[in-house]
C-alpha cells in the first residue's frame, strides 16, 4: 500500500508539473503547492546513494523506495549503459516508475551512454521525483587517457603476435597449398592428355559438320536454280522457294524453343562442340566432372597463393602504379 501511494504521489506531482509550464495555467494552481513542487523537483539527497569499489569492480548503493533497504549493484563500465542500470534497478524495486540521471549542470545523460563516460565525474540520480547527489570517489574515475592507453597495449599486442606467429603461419599455409598444387597437377595430367584427345576429335567432327552443312546450302542452290532456269520457270518455283524459306524459319525457331538461345552461327558451333565431345566422353568412359573439379581447384589453389604473396599480407609497402605521361607536339 506504501508503494502505491508514492507511485500515486509522483504521478500526481509530474501531472501538476506539467501544468505549471503551460501560459495562464499558474494562476490556478495554489501557491502552496508551487513552492511544495519546486522544492519536490530540485531537492537532493546525499545519504541515499553510495558508490565505492570492491574486487576492482565499482558498485553503487541505492536505498530502494519501496523496501527501505539497501540494495549494491556491480557496475561493468566498459559493457553496461545507463539505459541497462536503470533496467536492473526497476527490476529490484517494482514500486520505481521513473529512473533519470543528470550532469552536475542539470542536463539529463542519455540511456545510451556507457558507463565509463558516466563515471568521470560526480551525477545526480534521479528515482521517483527524487534525486539523489552521486560522488564518484577518484579512483573510480574513468579518463580518457586511460582508454588510448589500454588501446595502445591492444595494438602493441598485436604486433607483437603478429611478428611471432603470423609469419611461421603464413609460411606453413604456403607450404601446405603448394603440396596440394602439386598433388592436384599430378591427379591431373592424365585427365588433361585425355581431355586433349577428346578435344580434338571433337573439333575435326564439328568442323565436318560446318562443312557439310555449306555442301548442303551450296547443293540446294544449284538445284533450285537448275529447276528455275532450265526445267521449269520461276513462275512455277517462287512458291517452292517461299515454302522452303519459311521452313527453314521455322527450324531456326524450333532451335530456339529447345535451348533457349538466339540462333547465331559461333553459339550453334560451340554448342555443337560439346554435344560430339560429352558423347565422345560417355563413350570413353572420361570423368569430364572430375576433370572440371580438379581444374576448379587448381585455380583455386592458386588464387589462394597470390593472395598470400599480397604486398598488404606481407607487410610490404605496396608497389606503385607507372603512370605513363604523353606530350603532344
């Protein structure tokens, strides 16, 4: 009942707050109650709140308002934001409803602000209408300096680390990518003698086929032409020739309807090239998928060791680019 009480109290007091900062408001309110508000609103407690530290690690001491007692809270300054403190203190007392903090000039700190930039200097805490003055002691401050210093250590580290270890590491990795180029390169040699013979017949059959597709167009030019010019009239062989140019259309999009691709003549011999060779592998009983596979990974391999030949990964300055002046006369 004590708890609902003051909840009511300072829900009260915020709303006549509000009021008193609206124009032509003030003269309906008592005076009374004006001087009750202000001193309500600007009054600090010292004996509330206490900060001190304990196992290196800065703890605050809150009297909670609803249970009368005392409750510590460990503060992580370089993990914890205003926002989560005051999460935790409502969390401990139900009966708190507002949680502010303010600078010692009075303006109100952020929830997104950490910890370690709150602990620089002295605040006031703000619970339930009530503030609190907070004294940091002094070493419990938080500099800057302190931060670039502990920044400096981390880099050092590093260097550190990395002039002892990434080095043997970087050449261990080299050694091992260079054993495995090696395997892959004899994995495939064999694969690539067989590969060229496929290849080549496979070009000898698809040139054959250019070729005898020519013959075909050469022999049914002088046929049409012989039946235009000496059989019969070209009254009689204009609608042949129609016939037989729309059907020809109609196989060029035949073609396209099957693969899904414009007919040209360069896609028509490549595609044409490896229809002869994966038939030729089928037959040779060629792992043209571990062919591929193999192929792939040797690239890979070797994209894997020029990066680790990178002037940026060697700690080397990184080469210059030559740029080339041209004078005009």
């Amino acid at each position: 009942r004590g708890s609902l009480n003051n909840t009511c109290v300072s829900m009260a007091a915020r709303f006549l707050l509000g009021l008193k900062t609206v124009p032509n408001v003030q003269r309906y309110i008592s005076p009374v109650w004006i001087r009750a508000l202000d001193s309500r609103k600007y009054t600090t407690d010292a004996s509330g709140v206490s900060m001190s530290l304990r196992s290196g690690y800065p703890v605050i001491s809150i009297s909670l308002p609803s249970r009368k007692e005392i409750c510590d809270f460990t503060l992580r300054p370089h993990l914890q934001t205003v926002g989560e403190l005051s999460k935790q203190i409502m969390a401990e007392d139900k009966g708190v409803d507002r949680i502010a903090l303010y600078s010692q000039e009075g303006h109100r700190i952020a929830q997104s602000t950490t910890l370690d930039l709150l602990l620089q200097s002295n605040f006031l805490l703000e619970i339930n209408g009530t503030k609190f003055s907070v004294e940091v002691p002094k070493n419990l401050k938080y500099t800057l300096e302190g931060e670039q210093s502990l920044s400096d250590v981390k880099n050092s580290i590093f260097k550190l680390y990395t002039a002892l270890n990434v080095d043997a590491h970087q050449l261990s990795k080299e050694l091992e990518l260079k054993k495995q180029l090696e395997q892959l390169k004899t994995e495939l040699e064999p694969l690539e003698q067989e590969h060229q013979k496929l290849a080549l017949q496979s070009n000898k059959r698809t040139n054959w086929a250019i070729w005898a597709g020519l013959a075909y167009m050469s022999v049914q030019f002088g046929f049409f032409a012989r039946l235009t010019w000496v059989d019969y009239s070209w009254d009689v062989m204009e609608p042949v020739t129609y016939f037989t140019t729309y059907g020809t259309s109609m196989a060029m999009f035949a073609y396209f309807i099957l693969t899904r691709q414009e007919y040209n003549y360069k896609d028509a011999q490549n595609r044409q090239y490896l229809n002869f060779f994966y038939r030729s592998a089928t037959q040779k009983k060629f792992d043209a998928d571990r062919y591929n596979h193999v192929k792939e990974t040797i690239i890979k391999v070797q994209g894997e060791l020029e990066r680790l030949h990178d002037p940026l990964l060697l700690n080397l300055p990184t080469p210059h680019l030559s740029t080339k002046s041209t004078t005009s006369e």
